[in-house]
C-alpha cells in the first residue's frame, strides 16, 4: 500500500474543550481552507448558499457535533459554532439540525473565537436511521457523503440478514454504497462469503480486505479523491477505525483487541467526525452501530429487495402480503428455490417496520397540524372578542 503521508489534523479534542487553537494547527488548517472545493463544496451547494452570501454570511462544512456545539471548517479555519436561537426555534425535528458532513451558513463572532449556525443547505446525501427506542425520529449518520462503505466482519457476527437492512438504508442515501468484507484472515472462504453478499446485494461492489494488511486496502484508498467524501459504518467490532487507521497511516482513531469469546473488537470510537485527508479527500468514522431502526418508506425498501419486487408485481392481488393468499408469485419463487426463505422473512419483517412508521408519522402529523390550529385561533383577533 502506497504511502499516505500524515492526515491534515487541524484540531485536536483537547483544543477544543479548552476553547484554544494552537497558532500551527490554525495555520495547517487555513492552508486547507483555501480551496473550499478541496471539502466538497461545488455547484449545488453554491446554488443554495447565494442568497445566504448576500446577507453577509459564509459557508462551512460540519466536521463534529459534541453537546449541541458544532466544530466548522470555513475558508479561515476551524471554529466552535452554536446554532442560533432562531434557528432552533423553527427546527421542526431532530433531522432538522445540522449532522456531521453538513454544509451550513455561519457568522463569526466579532472579536471573539466562535461563530453562529444561522441554516443548514440542502443535502445531496444522508444515511440515517429511526433512532432508538419509541421515539419516531430520524437520525442522521452523515450527511453530503459520495460513497458509504458499508464494513462487516468475516468472523462469528456475520449476519446476512443485518447486512440487508443496512443495504437498505444505503440505498435509500442517494451515496454510492460498497461492502467491505473485513477479516478475511479470519475465514477460510472468502469466496463463498462474497458470493452470499453479491446475492442478498446486487449490483453493490464487495471488496474483501483485511485491515491487518494495508496493502489489502488498496481498493477503498483508490475510491478515494480529492473533494469526495466517504463514510464507513458498521455494527461495533468490525474493525472500521482500524482500517481509517491504516488508510491515514496514523493511530488516529482508537481500536480495542478483539474478544476471542465473540471474535468480535470492543467498540472505541464514541462520535461521528469528519477527517480531511490531503490530496484524498474526507472520510466520516462512525461509531458502532447496535441496531439499525429503518427510516424511509416501502418503495425504498423495493429498491433494495428489486428480486422480491419483481415477483410481487405478477402477484394475483395488488395488495398481496406474500404469506398464504392464492396466486403468490413471490411463494411460488419460495416453493420452487428460487428465493430464500430468510431472504423472505427480512423483507416481510421490514415491510412491517416502515408500516407502523409510516403509521406513527402520520399520527404526529396530524398532532402537529392540530397544535397549530389552535395557536393560529389563539392568535386571531376573533380570540379577543
């Protein structure tokens, strides 16, 4: 694996908890800022800033978000930033606020160090998910990211079934989406493991690597270029720091060893932060996900299950369930073995999912609108009378 040179790291944890900057680190990261197509800015994101540069304001991109307060990259460097309070006002949800990758629209503060969130630009891209618990809102991973790496381990947590529902999150991104077969040290073949993902995942490249070896890596590190992001997810353990490691050529990102009881890495890393590597672009670490609650729609999820929903359009019935209504083209395909049962069974289990989401987001819609009726009729002059 070629040489990667040391990573622009023009912060630091520490600078940040304390509020200071060392006069190098501002230097590097001025250098960096110069070109800001070098963090992906381009002609859609410049389309929606122009009446935001008229009022005065100047874009950045979201590097880390850490008790409500956001580390920004601008063409001056790196600034702590809050949103401001109107901002926060008119946030309708969660989803709302700015996530790691964001383009945004800052003023810096006059004679002191930070600056204030006044919007965030539309996305090109998002990988998100349902966040946890009963709470009925999305999550945003990273957002403006070109490619998401999706990483899994070759060891006792291989799980086809997880790997779908995160092909189907990626799908829904609008970001290229790559496997990441990790591990391969660790298994005696490869290639009956790959072929199992290319069928669950169609058309989506799989790579095998081992991040014990850096020149396995080549072939994420040539997907890589300047003014490009990628992200990598994951559950916890399957070695996605390690592999940003050797790609950097630095012990940035913290691993742990692996437990030979599960065969699985403990989890390190702790928050979602933006990388930026010179003359390669950026890369998103991500932490471990446990789960993964679906955010999206049921056409999504078709596009992610295109051989299931190819069969269910011969289905006698339009509004087929695929469990034991006559004419099934899907269960004939199980019948017969042209599909896999468990294949099956994740899509139905999902279908569910997004259904009572759909359901839940509805209610809170009309929650919503009902809420505001009542402040319009409260603050309408008849309320006076």
């Amino acid at each position: 694996m070629k040489a990667r040179g040391d990573p622009s790291l023009p912060f630091s944890s520490a600078q940040w908890e304390d509020g200071r900057s060392h006069e190098t680190s501002r230097q590097q990261s001025s250098g960096a800022m110069d070109d800001l197509s070098a963090l992906g800015w381009d002609a859609f994101f410049e389309r929606s800033f122009a009446p935001l540069r008229a009022d005065g304001l100047s874009p950045a991109r979201i590097v880390r978000e850490e008790k409500g307060q956001y580390l920004v990259y601008d063409a001056q460097g790196e600034v702590v930033a809050d949103v401001t309070g109107k901002y926060r006002h008119e946030a309708g949800t969660r989803g709302d606020f700015p996530a790691v990758g964001d383009w945004v629209a800052i003023r810096r503060l006059v004679g002191q160090d930070g600056a204030q969130i006044h919007a965030r630009l539309p996305r090109k891209s998002q990988f998100s998910r349902k966040v946890a618990l009963a709470r009925t809102e999305e999550q945003v991973i990273a957002a403006n990211i070109d490619t998401v790496f999706l990483v899994t381990g070759l060891d006792q947590e291989f799980s086809l079934r997880r790997i779908e529902r995160y092909v189907t999150a990626m799908c829904r991104s609008r970001a290229q989406p790559v496997i990441v077969l990790n591990k391969i040290d660790l298994c005696s073949d490869v290639a009956s493991r790959k072929a199992q993902l290319e069928a669950v995942a169609p058309g989506i490249p799989v790579l095998p690597v081992s991040a014990l070896e850096s020149e396995r890596l080549d072939v994420i590190w040539e997907l890589m270029q300047v003014g490009r992001t990628v992200a990598f997810i994951g559950s916890s353990g399957v070695g996605k720091s390690t592999i940003i490691n050797r790609l950097l050529g630095v012990e940035r990102q913290k691993t742990g060893e692996a437990s030979s009881a599960v065969g699985k890495g403990r989890h390190i890393t702790t928050r979602r932060e933006l990388i930026l590597i010179p003359d390669r672009g950026m890369l998103v670490d991500t932490p471990g996900l446990r789960e993964l609650q679906l955010w999206g729609d049921e056409q999504e999820l078709d596009d992610a299950f295109e051989d299931i929903a190819a069969l269910a359009v011969r289905c006698r019935f339009r509004d087929c369930r695929h469990l034991e209504e006559p004419g099934c083209a899907v269960r004939a395909a199980l019948a017969d073995g042209a599909l896999d049962e468990g294949r099956l069974k994740g899509y139905l289990k999902m279908k569910k999912e997004l259904r009572r989401l759909a359901l839940r987001q509805h209610q809170l819609q009309r929650q919503t609108e009902k809420a505001e009726r009542r402040k319009a009729a409260l603050r309408s002059p008849e309320s006076d009378d």
